[in-house]
C-alpha cells in the first residue's frame, strides 16, 4: 500500500491532497484493491442533493478484497484468533485459506436455503467465529446482513427483522458469557412469534452451549448438519458499488431505531483505509479489539478493516470481569496481542478493581492502544497510559459514529502527537466543521459548537433503511449542505478537536446509543405509568446513566419501580435499563407542553442553580418537588 501514512509531514501532505483534489486522492487508495470493474466515477452525487455515490458504475466482491486476494501472498497468515469465554478452552485458529473456505461453504449453506443477492439475512449471534464467518458468506452472496447485538430482547429483535423484512436469522443455542448462558435461540423463538416476522423462513442455528432448546420442524435448522454437504467453492457475487452491503440498527433521538445501511465499495476503501493509518498494524502482529460484531466497531474494526488488509484480528467471545478482573490482561499476555482497542467504560471498571491485575500481567508485546465509543475522560487516559501502555504506547482516541462507517477523528499511532482525551485530527478526506447557535460555521480556530462534516467521505451512511426522507431530515437537513453528526466538541488552538458528547436526545450508556424516546416509550408500556420523561445522568463508570422521572397513577412502590425495569428490558433489553427512577407527581412542561429536558438533566446531575429561563414553565413548583426528590 503505497498510501499508508508514515509521519506527519506525509499526513499534512496527504490530509491537504485529499482535500484539494478528492478524486484523485481516492482513485489513488482504490487502485490498491481488487475490483470486476473499475469505477466510472470516484465521487458524484453530494450531500445537499442526498444522493452521495461513490466509486459509481464500478463492480466487485468485498469478501474478494477481504480473502481471495491474500491467498495467493499469504493463505497461512493467521486471519482470525478465537479466544473462547472459558480461558481452560483451547482458542481456535484460522488461516487465511481456511477462513476462506468457511466463508464459501457457509455462503453456500445459506444458497441452499434460497438466499440470494439482496435478500436480508438477520444475525442473532454471540462472539463465536461462525458470527464473523456468516458476516462474510452474505457479503459474497450479496445477501445485505443486518447484525443484531446478542443483548437484545425479542421484541427489539423482532422490531429490526420486521423492519428489513429480513427472511433467513442465524443464532446460537445459547450464547457464553462469563458465567452466564444468553438464551439466544429461545429469545428468537419468542420474537419470531411476534406479528411482523412472518418473512423469516429458516432459522439455522450454531451449536455453542448445549443447553437445550426446541427445535421447529422445516423452520430451524442446525449449522452442523446443513454445512456438512455443501460445497467449498463459491463464486463471489458480482456487486455494483453503491449495491448495500449492510444494515446495522442504531438509535436516534426519536422514534424506533434507524437502519443504517451502508454500501460496497465506499465502506471497503474506508474500512481499510482508516484501519492502516489509525492502527499501524505490521506484518507479525495480533490485533485485538474487544467490541461485539452486534456494534459498528466490530464490523469495521474486527471484521471488515483487520481482514481488507490481511491482519490477524482475535475474536473475543467472553468479558473483561470473569472469571476475574485480569481477563483482558490474561488474554494479552498469553497471545501477545501488539493491539489493543477497547471502550472506556471498560478501562474504567478495570481501573475500579485495583492495579494488580493489570501489573500482574506481562504486556511487553502491546504497541498502540485505542479508545473508542464515547469521550475518555483524564483519569481514565492517563490509567491507560501509564498501567497499561507503561507510557510506551500510543492511545488512538478514535472518534467515529455507526454512520460514519469508519474513524474520522483520531490521532495515527506513533505519528499524531497526542494529547489527552482529545480524539486529536480528522483524517484525510474528512472536513469537520463546528456550528454555533445561529447555524453559522465557527470560523475561529479555537471554539466550540456542535460538529458538522462539510464533505462526502467513502463510508458515510447512505440512507435508513426504507426512509430516505429520516435520512434527509436526521442527518443532511440540519445545516445545509452538512452531514450532522449529533456531538458537541472543542477546537483548541492548534486545531485538535476534543468530543464533548451528545447534543441530542441520545444517550451513551457504556459506548451503547441509547434513545430517551425509545426508553419512554418502554415505560409507558406499564399500564400505572401516566407519562415518563428519560435524561442521562454523569457515571463514574458507564460514562452516563440512565436516568427516568415517571409519573404514576399509583403512589411509588418497589414493586411498581421493579415492574417497569422488567418493562424495559422486554421492549429493549437490559442495557437500557434506568440506573434510576424517581416517582415524581408533575414534569416541568412550557406551557405549550414540551418537557424541559435540560432542567430535569440538570438535577439528575445534582446541578441545582442555573436552570436558565424557566418563565415559560406550566407549574414552576415541580421544580422544587423534583430537586427535593432527586436521587
Ligand atoms: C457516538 C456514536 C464509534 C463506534 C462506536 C459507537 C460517541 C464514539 C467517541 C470518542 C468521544 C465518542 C459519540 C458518537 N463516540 N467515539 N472517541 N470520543 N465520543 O458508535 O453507537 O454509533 O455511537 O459515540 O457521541 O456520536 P455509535
């Protein structure tokens, strides 16, 4: 790859080429992959427009970029480490010739079942290799995979099948996670009864925790048996460009969640690209990133990136906790892994259960650290830093979104200077702009304001899955002829940008989006709940929580608080469960009936002076009744 970026003065060179002469700059990165035909254009279409193509009128196979191509340079490199949940379990291995292999004899199991190019195959799975190997087998079938997260309950995996009308699901018998079993087949049994999954027509279930489960005849199918008579040669689909290759549920401020569907060949030069420059991986190195295949983080930087450039990704199927606190550590030590890449949320629980864990372990092997999924806080960064990089390695504080497809923000191992909780530079192609209250783009160097995108990259989302029109609206109508990202960040003098969090209605439990309205809208289900209004609140360790003031037909009881987290973890699942409710008797509303969030965030952050105006409200004396109930 004669694009990789090697020091800084090659970045500022690249950063200001891709931003002078875009086509060119692309061309140049895609004529490193593989494609059935190249592209008629590089970029058209733009954002004012809503109409965003890139690599237009070309044709190829991301699974060929990701597979094929190393065979022929490297079939023994190992592609893909599966560390199992039990540490006594011996990890399973595959090269690059046997990923292959798997991926055209799964790709070919789901033809048999009558998948084929466009279909929509919903993946209900925990971290086992067979996750990432069916993520590949619908992309060399062209079928578009719409990964749902393992923790999901059956109505909100119900709610997503119906929405891409999905008609092939994947699961586990059970899922393994520390010592717990995830019931993920009988969790799809329950919402496959739901009205609205009626499209789903097999059901092919992976062995992994032998618990028992029923199984229904013509409709569920085990792995094991349908994989042992297909053939290992599969031709890759041909695929257009902007063909979708994915779909993948994330929550907004409103309403139910948004499919992001991202297509072939922008997110594949994204993926890689981003991957090589952020990361720095060498030739002999083991790459480690500990998210879920179920979020963005772990189709782009388990799957997709690690693989487009022939790295060794490992898969981790357990959690950081069990069977203690030095898990992580454990796992780094035993397999070497140079890379590593996690969440802040877990660094700071780890940090939370004492440093002899980590300084009990032996981690000379890592190189480059990385944070990803919400703003790492200082004493979070420097714990990092110090009791696990020993101040000898980097910390890529990437900063990026499910729509983005890829990193957009962030420093390059070894070559961006760092700088404490700042996710530092944009990369090339990217051009973030902040906007103050008027809508006006903040000239100033040093500011801040909400962040806006001013140019089409390779990875941006492309649409929600069957409405353009909330497309429009969420992202690309805010600010004109600007994709909207939803985040607050800094601008310091030196042009280094610093993500301050949310400035919608989101929340970001544990690097998880969570919507307030999705979570009102679970409450409301509670047949005693007049009307619930959902904030988030500062966590030492969840980075925010969730916070819920209800107004009930029936005085506060324990039992009433216990019914309505069984509520939410129905409708959603329970990482959206309330850290805390609060019985109140009125919301503060203007008179024209809108909740003013921003008091109710206030007091959930103990933060009871500057409420701002408050003249406009309804019954200024639930303030008061608020404030004195806080919890
Ligand atoms: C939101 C996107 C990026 C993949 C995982 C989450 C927050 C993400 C950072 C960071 C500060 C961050 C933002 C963003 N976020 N990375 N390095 N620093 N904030 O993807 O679920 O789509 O969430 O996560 O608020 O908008 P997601």
């Amino acid at each position: 790859m004669d694009w990789k970026i090697n020091n800084i003065e090659d970045y500022h060179a690249q950063y200001d080429e891709a931003l002078n002469s875009p086509s060119e700059y692309w061309a140049k990165i895609a004529d490193s992959f593989h494609w059935k035909k190249k592209w008629d254009s590089v970029m058209s279409g733009s954002i004012s427009s809503s109409d965003v193509k890139w690599f237009d009128g070309a044709q190829l196979n991301i699974t060929e970029n990701c597979l094929d191509r190393h065979l022929k340079t490297q079939p023994e490199k190992e592609a893909v480490l599966f560390v199992p949940n039990d540490p006594s379990e011996k990890e399973t291995r595959y090269t690059y010739k046997e990923l292959h292999e798997e991926v055209c004899k799964t790709a070919n199991m789901f033809k048999s079942l009558g998948v084929k190019k466009g279909d929509r195959v919903c993946l209900y799975m925990s971290m086992v290799p067979e996750l990432l190997i069916s993520v590949l087998a619908c992309a060399r079938i062209g079928a578009i995979h719409s990964v749902v997260f393992g923790g999901f309950s059956a109505q909100a995996l119900a709610g997503r099948i119906e929405d891409a009308s999905c008609n092939l699901i994947i699961t586990n018998d059970g899922g393994l996670r520390g010592n717990k079993t995830i019931e993920l087949k009988k969790i799809t049994d329950e919402a496959l009864e739901m009205p609205g999954c009626a499209s789903i027509k097999n059901v092919i279930v992976h062995k992994r925790a032998n618990n028992e489960i029923t199984m229904k005849e013509g409709r569920d199918h085990w792995w094991h048996e349908l994989i042992s008579d297909v053939s290992s040669d599969c031709p890759a689909e041909t695929m257009e460009a902007e063909d979708p290759l994915f779909v993948l549920y994330t929550s907004g401020s409103t309403g139910k969640p948004k499919g992001i569907q991202h297509t072939t060949a922008g997110y594949m030069v994204w993926a890689a690209y981003t991957f090589a420059n952020v990361f720095q991986v060498e030739e002999n190195d083991t790459y480690w990133c500990t998210a879920d295949i179920g979020w963005i983080t772990g189709h782009t930087y388990i799957t997709y990136g690690p693989l487009l450039n022939g790295a060794t990704t490992v898969m981790f199927e357990g959690v950081p906790t069990w069977p203690d606190a030095s898990r992580f550590w454990q796992v780094v030590e035993k397999y070497k892994i140079s890379h590593f890449y996690t969440a802040p949320t877990a660094i700071r629980a780890l940090m939370g259960c004492g440093n002899e864990h980590v300084d009990n372990s032996d981690l000379s092997s890592l190189k480059v650290l990385g944070s990803v999924g919400e703003p790492i806080n200082e004493e979070a960064w420097h714990w990092y830093n110090e009791h696990v990089g020993k101040k000898n390695c980097p910390i890529v504080d990437t900063w990026w979104q499910t729509e983005t497809g890829g990193i957009l923000i962030s420093p390059l191992a070894g070559i961006t200077e760092l700088k404490p909780c700042h996710a530092t530079l944009p990369l090339p192609g990217v051009h973030p702009v902040l906007m103050n209250e008027k809508g006006e783009e903040i000239k100033e160097v040093e500011a801040e304001g909400n962040l806006c995108i001013k140019n089409p990259w390779p990875g941006m989302v492309r649409t929600i899955y069957g409405d353009h029109e909330r497309f429009k609206q969420t992202y690309l109508s805010a600010y004109d002829g600007k994709y909207f990202t939803g985040d607050g960040c800094k601008r310091d003098s030196e042009g280094f940008y610093r993500i301050t969090g949310r400035v919608d209605d989101v929340i970001n439990v544990s690097g998880h989006r969570i919507g307030t309205a999705e979570v009102e809208d679970a409450i409301d289900q509670h047949p005693d709940v007049i009307e619930a209004a959902v904030v988030g609140y500062p966590h030492d360790i969840k980075g925010q929580g969730i916070y819920a003031y209800i107004i009930t037909s029936k005085s506060a009881s324990n039992e009433i608080e216990k019914e309505i987290l069984t509520e939410v973890i129905k409708c959603i699942g329970p990482i959206a469960k309330p850290d805390k409710i609060q019985i109140v008797k009125g919301l503060p509303k203007t008179r024209s009936g809108k909740i003013m969030r921003r008091i109710l965030r206030k007091i959930a952050a103990h933060e009871f002076s500057n409420f701002g105006d408050t003249s406009t409200l309804l019954d200024p004396s639930v303030v008061d009744e608020i404030k004195n109930g806080v919890l």
